[in-house]
C-alpha cells in the first residue's frame, strides 16, 4: 500500500500561505528586535532613582503625556556628567495619542532652587547633581514629574546636523559676525571643519556652523533669542528626518 501523506504536505493551500505568511512576520520581528536591541545598547544609559527626583504628589499632572528634560552641556572633553553645566535646558513634551511634540526652554541664567535649598543659576544643577540633580531642579520648581532626560554635548549636535545634509538657516549680519567667531571654538572642540559664511540672508550650514549658531547670545534679544536658535534648528533637524528613507535614519542612529 501507498504510504500516508502527513504534515505539511497534506495542509490546504490557505493554510499553508498563512503558516508561510506567520513565520516570515515572526521572523521580521525577531530580527526588527535584535537590530533595536543593537541601536539601544549603543546609548549610555543611566535609569534615575525617582525618589531623589522631586515629583510632587501635591500637583494633578495631566494624563497621556511624556515629558523629557533634554540638556546640552558645555562639555569640552566629552563628558556628560557632573561638573558640566547645562547650558541649554530644554522640556519636550509628547502627546501620547497625536504624537506631538512641544518644546519649551528654560533660560540658563534663571534663579531657581537646588536640593540642598539654595538658590542658583540653573544650569548650576547638573554641575552640581548630573542629571538626577538638574531633572530634580526642574520638577521642583515647575511642577514638573520628569521621570526621562537626553544629554548631548556639541559632537552629538554637529554630527546630526551633518548627518541630514546641514540644515538653511535665515541669518542677519550681525548673526553671521558672532557664529563665525563661535565656529574658531566649535570646530577646535569637535574636531569638525566648516567654512567662514558672509553676508546675511538664506544659508545653508553645515554641523559646525548650526551648533555655534545655536551659541549665539550677544544679539538683541541675549537669551530669549539663543534659545529661539535652539529650537529652530531641532525644528529643522526633525524636518529633515521626517523626509529622509530609512537607509539614512539607520545610518544616522549607528553614527550618532
């Protein structure tokens, strides 16, 4: 006698395409997991102790939001941690639901109050506490429950920046003048190079030139308009991204 056809072989044909259609989605997962895994370990974690963080219970935070501090230290030796000022203090906050995204500054310069009870300039917490010692700062004296924070310093920035293609930036005269002198310092520290812009009007810049755009603080406005820069070029970065392939974004992560 014939012998009996089993497994696979005896399956219909919709049976079959499903069980084939499976495996490669469970494939794709497996492997979508081991390449995020790989960009994850990448990064320099550090999971805060929430105690030390100063979240009030006393304040009804609004549900279905994830507010991050984000820092961008004055770091000259590639170090994130304490003894580096904060110079730019930022609260991004993300709409669960929509997805978007608002950005807000705190001014460096602004007088607020440390764990200890004294009373310094801002970006005095994460020289004093790191980031744990900033996060705390902020939630203390804005109500805040920032639990998450991202610390770069100019390197990060640069190549970011250079990594999309460099971003076109409005500059008046007086704004080329000031980022030309910060791009002597920026390229020494990064160990990128740019070139000298002249005139004002429509640039295009590349990582070097942006970031010390982004220093920019002796115009009319000091820093409410430093922190404007700041939020203009992650505006332009983030615009970037959103229509760059993900072949570039890939590249882009295991850069940066």
């Amino acid at each position: 006698g014939r012998r009996r056809k089993r497994g696979f072989a005896t399956w219909s044909i919709g049976k079959k395409i499903g069980a084939v259609l499976g495996g490669t989605l469970l494939g794709v997962v497996v492997i979508g997991s081991v390449i995020l895994a790989s960009k994850m370990n990448k990064l320099s974690s550090v999971k805060l102790d929430t105690d030390k963080l100063n979240i009030s219970d006393e304040v009804k935070h609004e549900k279905g939001y994830t507010n991050v501090a984000l820092f961008g230290l004055d770091s000259r030796e590639n170090d994130l941690g304490k003894g580096n000022r904060s110079d730019t203090i930022m609260i991004a906050s993300l709409n669960n639901d929509t997805k978007e995204v608002k950005l807000v500054s705190i001014y460096r310069d602004t007088l607020l109050e440390l764990d200890d009870g004294s009373y310094n300039k801002a970006n005095s917490a994460y020289s004093f506490g790191g980031p744990e010692g900033a996060v705390s700062l902020i939630n203390r004296n804005l109500d805040m429950n920032i639990e998450k924070y991202v610390t770069v310093n100019f390197n990060a920035l640069v190549d970011v920046i250079d990594a999309v293609g460099g971003l076109d930036l409005e500059l008046t005269h007086e704004e080329v003048v000031h980022m030309n002198n910060y791009c002597v310092e920026t390229s020494k520290v990064t160990g990128k190079s740019y070139e000298p812009v002249e005139g004002g009007g429509l640039k295009q810049l590349n990582g070097v030139q942006a970031t010390s755009y982004c220093r920019i603080r002796y115009t009319k406005g000091d820093d409410f308009r430093r922190t404007e820069r700041q939020r203009l070029v992650i505006q332009k970065v983030v615009e970037k991204l959103q229509s760059s392939n993900l072949a570039t974004i890939n590249k882009i992560a295991d850069d940066v």
